[in-house]
C-alpha cells in the first residue's frame, strides 16, 4: 500500500517530507531533482521510503522494520 498526502501530520510523512528536503541529491550520479518526491509504502512490518533519479534511474531506498518480540 503506497500513502501519498501533502498534509504532513503523520509519522510517515513528517519523514518523507524530511527526505524530500534533504536527500533529493541522486548518490550514484550527483544529480540534483528539485522537482522529485519520496514515496512512502507500508507492509505493517516495515516501512519502505524510495526516490527514482530521473536521470540515471538509481533507486534510493530507505527500509525500517519494526522489530517485534515473543513474550
């Protein structure tokens, strides 16, 4: 499931929104996307955050799982 809003007043998107302001910069190529955006999808157990480089098509991921525990 892909969540897009431009609201900004959940976890997810205060997060993405951070990544749309500081991480826009392609690092396999050095291009600049002033113009892009991160996406956001969820599975309920991990969280995966991803921008395209338009230039060279270098995915730049950013995965965080939520560690669960047996008691």
């Amino acid at each position: 499931m892909s969540y897009q809003s431009g609201i900004g007043t959940t976890t997810l998107d205060s997060l993405r929104e951070r990544y749309n302001e500081t991480r826009m910069q392609c690092t396999a190529c050095g291009y600049l996307d002033t113009d892009g955006r991160w996406t956001a999808s969820t599975t309920g157990g991990e969280i995966s955050y991803e921008h395209v480089c338009p230039s060279c098509d270098h995915v730049d991921e950013v995965v965080i799982n939520r560690e669960t525990t047996d008691e």
